[in-house]
C-alpha cells in the first residue's frame, strides 16, 4: 500500500498495515514529531494532517489509508523557512515543554486552511481536544488569531 506522506509517495510493508499510524511515522519513517499522549485519541499529541483533516494518529490504522495525503508536523515547514503558524507559535511564546505542540500546529493549520478568517468560537472548536499540561490554551488561541488577522 502507499501513501503520500509530506508530500512524497511512501510505501508501507504489508507487515505494518495493521499498525496504527503513529506508530508507523515513528517506527518506520522516524518522523518523531508526533508524540504519543494517551494512545486513544483524546489528548491530541498525536494529530497529523489526513486528507486535510486534523485527525488523531494514535488511533488511525494503516488499513484506512490507502493513497491518503499525510502531513506531519515535519511537513509543514519549506526549508529554513517556517510554516505562518509556526512563526506565530514563537512570536507568542506559545511552547513550554513542548510536548503537545506538533499537534496543536497540525490543528491549527488544518483549521486555517479551511477557515482562513475563524472565528472565536471556530477556533475553540478546532483545538478542543488538543490538551496542553502547561495551560498554554491564551496563547495558542492569540498564534492562531494573528495568523487568521494577517491571512
């Protein structure tokens, strides 16, 4: 089975089709940027852009991916040069420890592609479920706003 991953044809072995997703980006591909958090899809520290979908890896079998586009926190950037919402996540001193931020970016991302102009509330309803232990929930809300304002 192949996917497109970051942009460029990925083969998976048969042996891993039955893995899940995160396990497969870490494992085979050593794209570490996606973390594992709770293993069941509620904290979002696994969230990879699917298809254009912020969805959790943790929970996401091979199987179902078949020719899916996947985008990983690794993806996002174009060389040296920042993703807009990875700009904004420093110039809003966003990160602490760090851990749940890939996937806060992925979140994000995949919301501003759909909704360039969110609202509050969309904004809300697209990070609801991305847990961040160091309560950095203001300041990803502002990152996301200034890239929504400057959009």
């Amino acid at each position: 089975m192949n996917i497109i991953l970051n942009g460029e044809i990925a083969e998976i072995p048969e042996h891993l089709t039955d893995d899940m997703l995160l396990n497969v980006l870490r494992e085979y591909f050593g794209l570490v940027g996606a973390k594992f958090g709770c293993g069941a899809g509620a904290c979002g520290a696994c969230t990879v852009i699917v298809n254009g979908d912020a969805i959790r890896s943790c929970v996401m079998p091979m199987s179902a991916l078949e020719g899916a586009e996947v985008r990983t926190i690794e993806g996002v950037s174009n060389g040296d040069t920042l993703h807009p919402v990875q700009e904004a996540w420093l110039e809003h001193a966003v990160p602490q420890c760090g851990y749940c931020q890939a996937g806060q970016i992925m979140s994000a991302i995949s919301l501003l592609e759909k909704t360039p102009a969110p609202s509050s509330e969309q904004i809300d309803a697209a990070m609801e479920g991305n847990l961040c232990r160091c309560g950095s929930y203001a300041r990803i809300r502002a990152a996301i706003g200034s890239v929504a304002a400057s959009a």
